[in-house]
C-alpha cells in the first residue's frame, strides 16, 4: 500500500490519478511547454506513522523511505541495494575551493555505480504494479545501466536505445546485465536524440519507459521520486538539518527536481526548519538551464550542442521542472567548461581519494566557479553531489594519467626515473 493519491502538474495544478501518463500535462501543453506531473501523496496521514527515529531506522536499500515513495506492492519493490551513500566532508579540496564546509554525496558507491539506481529503483518497481513486461530507455550510459541491472532483478526485459559513440565501458555496463542493446546513429551526436521509436514502444506497446518519450523532457513521474531519497539522506546525515546549498549536475534535471522534493517534503511534513538553494551544474557545451534562466524565460528552449567530456549531462534541451525547482528554491543554474570540469576531477580524487566520472566533477567546478564569483560565502555548507564514477569513463582521465614508461629493476634507474617523470627527490 502506498500514500500516493494523484498526480499533480507542477504548473497548472490539475489533478489525474495514478497512471501511466508520460507526457506531460495534457491541459497545460503548449509547443515549448511540457509541464511535469508529479506524485502526490497523503501527507497528513503519512505524518501520523513517520517520525524523525523511525526515518533514520536502516532498512532495504531506498525502500526504508517507502512511505513516501509511489509503489503499491510490498513484493513489487525491488531493490539492488541502492542509496545509503556516504556524506563526505572535504577539508583539503574545500581549502582549495576556499569553502569551509563542503560536502560530497558520493553517489559512485550506488549498485551500478551512478545515481540512476535511485530512478531506476522506482521506476522498475512501479512497472511491476502496473504489470509491465518491458523496459526501455534511451540513454548515453548510467541510466541504461541503472535501468538494465534492475529489469534483470524484477525479472523484467529491458531495451535499451544508445548512441554509437557512447564509451566502451558505458556500452558494456548496458549490456552485462542482459538488455537488449540497439545503436542508433544520429548524425547530430551526443545529445540529441530520436524519441519517435520509443514513444511507439510506449504507446503501442505497453513497454515501461525509464526516461521521457517526449521533448522538452517530462521524464516517468515515477523514477523522479526515487531521487527525493537523495534528499532524505542528506537531512539525516546532517543531524536534520539542510545544507544551505547543494549543487547537483543537470541534464534533465529529474535528479535537481527530486533531491529539492525531498527536502520540501521533510519541511512539510515539520521535520525540517530550512531549505537549502539548489544550484544547477551545467556544461558549457550544452547549457539550456543556464540559458533560460540568464534570459528570464519561464520555458525552456533549445540551445546548441558540443563534444564533451562530461557527455552524461550535455542536452539541447532540459525540462520545465528543472527551471520550476530552481525558481522555487531560488537557485541558479550556471555552467563550466571541460577544462575546469576535469581539473575538478583531478582535484577530489587526488586530495580526497575519490574518481568521479567528469559529468559529476561539474558540481565541484560550478561550486568554485560560484565561490570566485562571491555568489557563495566561504561559511556557507555546501553539498556537492557525485552522481557517478570515474571508471565509466576512463579515457577522459588520461590528461591526469599520461604514459608511463617502465624501467629496469635497478636502484639507479629508480632514483632517476622517480626524479625525471615525477620530479620526486628521495628524502628522508
Ligand atoms: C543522468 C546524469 C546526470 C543528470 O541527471 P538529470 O536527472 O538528467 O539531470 C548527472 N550526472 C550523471 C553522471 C548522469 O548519468
Ligand atoms: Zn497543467
């Protein structure tokens, strides 16, 4: 049994109950307007059976949280072990950065490495209440991932629609858990995509979507709510308190969109006094947040893209709940580029011994880029969330590991090799 009333457009506010809409509101829909529908739940009943101690009881992956969470059936919600993932204080990159207090959700220790297993928990769960037999997903990697190894576990087949020049490690996470694959070359590249084959999947078919079917992107209702559990977590693990901001990397912005209902929810429910500012962290190669908001739009338009390394992020287009959340919680979108995303990814794992795949490193540039600007307060706490890790994409960090030549195992070419290629001098 689940709390879940309705669903609700974030725009218009009207009302459907819960079911399999992908598109949008249909009252509400303009040509450059997709307003999301999200989940609404029972909330007085609901703070009548939660509390603060039975919240931070440990359970079975996100499932702990599953009071507010959409699926009906106690046996439909699967779960790989996801979430829990630990909040790291980091004192020598927030030296560098000049932040006293920041803070990394490291998000690479989720069962397929990225934070996608949060959405594809929900969704994959909420497909099984509404018996569906295939998944699908369009993705460049951790989505289909996610979405693959959590089919494989619910019994469900999953197909996966990809690019051809997606990473090969990306390729092989898709595959290892059983989906089928299919490569669908588009000669624009990395970020844009051909929805036309899976909505047909969707509508004709019954398959189950882990992504949206539609552009501007509305996403599956369902999968947005698995990332309020990000949001929960960072409460809990800040003793109750919200971060004054979290800094998150965006594509579509389900991920911005859900951590912010995590956080508004507790506040509703009286279990938290503030909230924090969400900042969205994008490419510069393929920034629509960060155009839209610049431009005081209150849709979001297409803007055009580029190759770049952090390929998990880059999109023409983003969603109207992702410019909602950041009006609502007065945040900002802001963008960097390759060059200060990777030095980042240097930067967390050489002083805090953690990899992020480059797309997540775009928290930490925009959390700097932020501080430069004086928008951030050195005193403030910042969390930045690293969605994925490093070893998706392994290619990307050959800037921070050229060749290494090998030696002869003997003293002197030691010493001299440690002085030439890594300017080391043997001290005691
Ligand atoms: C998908 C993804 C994102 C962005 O998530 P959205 O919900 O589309 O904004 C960020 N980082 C990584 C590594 C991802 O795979
Ligand atoms: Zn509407």
């Amino acid at each position: 049994m689940s709390y879940a009333t309705g669903l609700r457009c974030l725009k218009c506010g009207a009302q459907y109950p819960i079911s399999k809409m992908f598109e949008g509101c249909p009252r509400c829909r303009t040509e450059k307007i997709k307003a999301n529908l999200v989940v609404e739940y029972d909330y007085d009943r609901i703070s009548t059976s939660l509390c603060r101690k039975s919240l931070e009881a440990p359970g079975q992956g996100i499932w702990r949280f599953r009071d507010l969470l959409p699926v009906d059936k106690e046996e439909h919600m699967v779960s790989c072990g996801e979430g829990n993932t630990p909040l790291i204080r980091c004192k020598r990159l927030g030296e560098e950065i000049g932040l006293k207090k920041l803070y990394i959700k490291d998000e690479s220790r989720n069962p397929t490495w990225s934070f996608k297993d949060r959405l594809a928990c929900t969704t994959i769960s909420k497909g099984l209440d509404f018996r569906a037999r295939v998944a699908t997903v369009l993705s460049t990697g951790n989505q289909g991932a996610a979405t693959a190894a959590y089919a494989s576990r619910a019994g469900m087949d999953c197909v996966i629609f990809t690019l051809p020049d997606v990473p090969a490690t990306m390729l092989t996470f898709m595959r290892i858990y059983g989906a089928k694959v299919v490569l669908l070359s588009t000669p624009e590249g990395l970020g844009v995509y051909p929805y036309d084959i899976i909505a047909k999947c969707v509508k004709e078919y019954g398959w189950f979507p882990a992504c949206t079917i539609v552009l501007p992107p509305t996403g599956n209702p369902y999968g947005v709510e698995g990332y309020k559990t990000l949001g929960y977590e960072i409460c809990i693990q800040m003793n109750w308190t919200a971060p004054d901001r979290v800094v998150i990397p965006c594509g579509y912005a389900e991920g911005l969109t859900g951590i912010w209902r995590g956080f508004s929810e507790f506040h509703r429910l009286g279990l938290l006094d503030s909230l924090p500012t969400m900042v969205a962290a994008e490419t510069d190669s393929g920034n629509p947040l960060t155009y839209a908001a610049e431009k005081g739009l209150d849709y979001v338009e297409k803007v055009s893209t580029k190759p770049t390394v952090a390929f998990s992020i880059v999109t023409e287009i983003s969603s109207y709940m992702g410019l909602k959340t950041i009006q609502e919680s007065k945040g900002k979108a802001v963008s960097s580029s390759d060059q200060q995303i990777l030095a980042m990814q240097r930067s967390l794992a050489r002083k805090e011994g953690i990899f992020p795949e480059p797309s997540s490193a775009t928290s930490l540039a925009v959390a700097k880029k932020l501080k430069e600007e004086g928008e951030i307060d050195r005193d403030e706490t910042v969390v930045c969330i690293i969605t994925s890790g490093g070893l998706k994409d392994p290619n990307a960090a050959e800037t921070s590991t050229p060749p290494l030549p090998s030696i002869r195992p003997e003293w002197r070419a030691f010493t001299e090799f440690m002085k030439e290629y890594y300017h080391f001098s043997l001290t005691k």
